[in-house]
C-alpha cells in the first residue's frame, strides 16, 4: 500500500469505524484513540497491506483494539455502588430510535458486533467472520440470536408502554 492509497483510505473509512466502534462503546474519546490505533497500525505495517483489503485490514484491527480496550477497563473498573431498593424502573420511552438503540445495548457484545458490522456497515458473513476471528456459521448463528431477541425484546409490552 502507498502512502497515497493510506491517505484514501482513510478518507473513505475513518467516519464508518469511529461509527462502529462508537456505537459499541459509547465513548467518544476512548472511540476516537481505538480509531486512531487502528490507522497507527496500519500505517507501520501499510507495506504489507494490500490496498483491496485495507477496510477489512482497518476494521479487524479496530474490533480487536476496541475488545482490549473494553477488557482492560473491565478489569480495572472500580465497583459503583447500587441502590438495592429500585426494584424498578419509571423510564419511559417515545422515540423508537432509542428503544432500539436499548435493545441492542441489552445484546452480548459479540452479537451486538456482528449486528453491527453487517446491518449497519453492510459486511457479508465471510468478512465478518474474518474480522471477529469466527466461522461463518458462528457469525450467522450470533446475528440470528440477535435478531431474536430484538424482536422479542420490541415486541414486548413493557417495552412499547
């Protein structure tokens, strides 16, 4: 890969995988630096990249720096106190975007990432497979369970009231 073919990539997908990696982790800052690792790292290794799969290459790189991230601020997340008495909840929701966005918040994060990668940036199963490190049929299977729940969980009376 060339420098020029680098700075046309990153033209073309710096907005589509700050969207998904944002979308995941719901941090614009920690979003922007897993973004900016991946390109880091594409560019120290741009000679050995073939230019035809640079967006495979960037999102790959980015779901695997984003997984780290996540892990390692699971590990050093300190404990929040909770309030055991709230046996419920009042919130109530009008606007259909934000039930939905919810309901995949409530998604393991595999099966929100696989989702993710093929409804909303348009990967087919083999590419998705080659950037999660998983079969084909463990992409499809995680994305159908998916979309199960969702359809349960929208269906759903307390959701909708």
């Amino acid at each position: 890969m060339t420098a020029q073919e680098y700075n046309q990539c990153v033209d073309k997908y710096a907005d589509g995988l700050y969207r998904f990696i944002l979308h995941n982790m719901k941090d614009e800052e920690e979003s922007k630096d897993v973004v900016q690792d991946a390109f880091e790292k594409m560019w120290l290794k741009h000679k050995h990249v073939n230019a035809e799969k640079s967006k495979s290459y960037l999102f790959t790189t980015g779901y695997h720096a984003m997984l780290d991230r996540i892990k390692k601020k699971n590990r050093s997340a300190p404990m929040q106190e909770s309030n055991y008495n709230m046996h419920y909840h009042t919130e109530q929701y009008s606007d259909a975007s934000e039930v939905i966005k919810n309901a995949a918040d409530k998604l393991p994060d595999v099966q929100k990432s696989v989702l993710m990668l093929r409804d909303y940036e348009g990967y087919s199963y083999e590419e998705i497979a080659d950037i999660t490190n998983l079969t084909t049929s463990q992409v499809k299977v995680y994305i159908y369970r998916a979309r199960v729940f969702l359809k349960e969980y929208l269906v759903s009376v307390n959701t909708v009231i």
